[in-house]
C-alpha cells in the first residue's frame, strides 16, 4: 500500500497578510524538508480572523474587503502555488476570497492547491455569529480527486453538523480536511480543561469514526484579536484515534499513513466489520423551524370575515 506523509499546522494568526504569507511559506518548505506530501494549515491565516464572533466591528470588515483575493489571481496565493509546485506538495490553507466578478461578496474559504495548480476551493457553509456579516455562505461541499486521494473540505463551525461531513464521505471523500479558528471558551488560562477543547476533541474524533475515513484538523494558536486559539492540529484515522497532534503552541502534527488501506480495514473488519456508509439509511429530516413559515399565516390576498 502506499504511505503518504500529511502534515497539519499550529499557527498563529496576525492583521498583516505579508507576515501570515512569510510564515505559510517557512511551514511548507519544512513540511516538505520531514517528507510530507500533503500540509493544512487554519480557517483565514492569510488575512487573519474577525477579532470576535459576537460584536460587529466596522474595521474589521473593512479589513477583510480591502485583504481579500480573488484566488486565481491574488499575489499570496500565486505565492504559493509557486513554492507548492517547486516542493511538489498538496497545501490547504484558509483565506478570505473574493468573488471573481462581484467585488463586494466574500467568502470564508479553504483553498486545495496541488503541484500542478489549483485544484480546488470549498466556501464554508455553516456561519456562527458575525460572519454572517462579512462572508457569504457557500452552498455545497465538493470532493476532488488527486494523487494522494480524493480529499473534501470543511471549515470549523462546518463540524458540528453531522451531514457536512457524511456528505463528503457518501461523495467519497478519504481525508476530510478542516482548517479551522476554533478557540478557547475563556481566556485559555483552564488549557486542554476548557470544554471548547473538549467539544473540539468529541466532534473531530466522532466525524472520523462515523464515516470511517481521515480527518484532518488545523487550529489556530494564541490570542488573535479578542479571541484565545488553543491549537490541537491533528491527524484522526478512520477510527476515531488521534494519531498526531500538534500541541497547543505553533507547530506541527506529521504522521506516515496508509491512507487506503486503513480505510479498508475500518469498513471491513476493524469495527465489527460494519461498514457505516453501506448501512447507512437516509432519513427525510425537517427543515430546521426557523426556517418553516408559519403554518398560520393567510396566503397572500385571501381574507376571512
């Protein structure tokens, strides 16, 4: 079988584009220089983060539009498309993208370049908070195929809600990549003890297992605007076991893996031998009932005595 060496980054995120790019550039040529065919790295490490998720800010927006990239065009993102073809490395990496033709919609996006160019973008789905003030939702969660496997994105809030990732795994997704700004609840003083980073180990360990294949995780570290980073990038195989974690500072999580073969024996003898994805039924869900209209509301126009 063969082994392919994924590598995903701790790092911290800055309000200057040129630094984050300076640092994305340093990690990849080290990825390359341990082995790694594939590096991830966080949600919007090239423009930096919103400095909050609750409180509206004005600067911020203003930042993200005047930070983002178109992605075939943008200067840091042919920045690296140029190192990742020099090194021959898969990279996926966070950014605010801008809309090809329409300047004003921008997109919470994870970016999949390859050796020989780009090979794909994934626009974040789920918002929480005021993101829903800066970006634009995207509308699916596409998987590309490439020479380490075929890989499918989610970004952060995407991973609390089961059908992102079980879509991805019915489309036939081996590794789920996630870049994501997952904080502490307070002021990280508690560590690993905060429950966010509970919540963050139970929902990652639980997406792999469930569609029994690779996930890929990439935080960002330490205070960005009024936010607290606790790192954690990780690497989960196919049944839920953390193979390599990164800490909680900047650095990097790497690990050799048989990204198939692993994948076969999880559906095949490793649990059971169930395999989720055959067993799976689809169930005809409700919409969510913020989104039901009232049952009670008169149709347009009729009127009752």
């Amino acid at each position: 079988m063969n082994t392919t060496t994924i590598a995903s980054v701790t790092l911290p995120a800055f309000y200057d584009k040129a630094r984050n790019l300076n640092n994305l550039l340093s990690w990849m040529e080290q990825a390359a220089q341990e082995g790694a065919d594939l590096v991830v790295f966080p949600e919007q490490v090239l423009q930096g983060y919103l400095p909050d998720t609750l409180n509206w800010n004005g600067e911020a927006v203003a930042w993200q539009m005047a930070q983002a990239e178109v992605v075939t065009e943008g200067e840091s993102v042919q920045a690296m498309q140029k190192l990742a073809t020099q090194l021959g490395l898969h990279v996926v990496f966070g950014m605010t993208e801008r809309h090809p033709e329409r300047a004003e919609i921008l997109f919470n996006s994870a970016v999949l370049l390859g050796p020989g160019g780009l090979v794909g973008v994934y626009r974040k789905v789920h918002q929480p908070g005021d993101e829903k003030h800066v970006y634009y939702p995207g509308s699916d969660f596409p998987v590309f195929s490439t020479p380490i496997g075929r890989i499918g994105m989610l970004i952060c809030y995407d991973k609390v809600f089961p059908e992102s990732t079980r879509e991805l795994a019915l489309k036939g997704a081996d590794i789920m990549i996630m870049p994501t700004a997952w904080g502490y609840a307070g002021d990280g003083s508690a560590g690993d003890a905060d429950p966010m980073v509970d919540s963050y180990t139970l929902f990652g360990r639980v997406r792999a297992l469930e569609n029994q294949c690779w996930m890929i995780e990439s935080n960002l570290c330490g205070q960005h605007g009024n936010l607290h980073y606790h790192g954690h990038s990780r690497i989960i195989d196919p049944l839920g076991n953390i193979v390599a974690d990164s800490g909680t500072t900047e650095g990097m999580a790497i690990a050799s893996v048989e990204v198939q073969s692993a994948i076969l024996r999880a559906r095949s003898s490793d649990y059971l031998g169930y395999h989720f994805l055959k067993d799976y039924v689809p169930v005809q869900a409700p919409p969510s009932p913020l989104t039901v209209h009232n049952r009670h509301a008169r149709p347009l126009g009729e009127h009752h005595e």
